[in-house]
C-alpha cells in the first residue's frame, strides 16, 4: 500500500513564520513613512521662508540698502506671497534698517535668520 500526500500547501508554521516577517518588516518601514512625511512638511515651509528671504534680499539690492517695511505681492514671481505648508504663518519683522526676521508660527519650521 502506498501513501502519496500531496506537498501542495503551505504549513501552519511556515504561514506563521511568514506573518511575522511582514509584521517585522511593517514595524520598521510605518515609523520611516511618518518621518518623512513631517520632514517634507518642514522642508517645504522652509523653502516658502527662504523664497521670501530672496525677494527681500532682491529688495534690498535693488533699493540700494534700503528694507521693505511689508511684504508685498509684487515682490514674488507669481504675485503671491508664499505661504506655510502645513498651515503656519510665516512673518516678515524688519528689525531695524538692515535686518529683518522670517519666522514661521510652528517653531520647528524655523530656520536660521539670513540678513543682507
């Protein structure tokens, strides 16, 4: 008498085995997504604080010394004045005739102030 069993199916231990190594490799790859999601969000406020620092430098250069006291629309490309990505609100504070601040509400989206 023969017994042929048929090795066409996966066994419980190898099933669980496999659950384990996608939980595993889901437990790295979630927090890493999360990370790079808020950094974009950073970085893209970042470069809305840096845009208006460039039209302010513009400014300067081309007023021979002298600071805006606003910001305006007509001092960026698109009329518009560039604005945080995650809903901040970034300000432009002339501190006195040669220096000025860009700082957006949300701290951690601040970078280091660039004078002319």
């Amino acid at each position: 008498m023969r017994s042929d069993k048929s090795t066409a199916g996966w066994t419980l231990i190898e099933l669980i085995i496999i659950i384990v190594i996608l939980g595993v490799i889901a437990s790295v790859t979630i927090p890493a997504y999360m990370n790079m999601t808020t950094s974009a969000e950073i970085n893209g406020c970042q470069a809305s604080q840096g845009t208006i620092r460039s039209a302010v430098s513009m400014y300067y250069a081309k007023h021979k010394g002298v600071l805006p006291t606003s910001l305006t629309t007509s001092m960026f490309v698109n009329d518009e004045i560039p604005q945080c990505s995650t809903g901040g609100t970034i300000t432009y504070t002339k501190t006195s005739d040669s220096t000025y601040t860009v700082q957006c509400s949300i701290p951690e989206h601040n970078t280091p102030a660039v004078n002319p």
